[in-house]
C-alpha cells in the first residue's frame, strides 16, 4: 500500500464517518455523554463498513 492509498483510505474513512454521526446526530437531537460515545463508536463502525463495502464491489 502505498502512501496515496492509505491517504485516500483513510480520507473515505473520515469522511463516512462525519457523515454518518451528522445524520445520527441530526435524527437523535440533544445527547448525553454515553449517548455521544456509542454514536461515534457506531458511525465508525458503519464508516469501516461502508468502505469494506465499496472495496468489494470495485475488487478485482
């Protein structure tokens, strides 16, 4: 791998994973601490699954 892959990678990372917390957080509204851990946790997880999945559809 080299280093403009693992650029371009972790760029996609980052960037579902934005997303997906600013959606979480517009559907969810005012949050508490542990409310704000368990959706950030989990829009990393969906950000490390939505590039897997783009990786397997583009794999060759």
């Amino acid at each position: 791998m080299t280093w403009r892959t693992a650029f371009s990678a972790a760029f996609e990372l980052v960037g579902w994973w934005v997303g997906l917390t600013l959606l979480w957080l517009v559907l969810i509204g005012p949050v508490d601490t542990v409310e704000g851990v368990v959706g950030l946790s989990c829009a990393a997880v969906g950000a490390v699954a939505a590039r897997l999945a783009g990786r397997a559809v583009t794999w060759r």
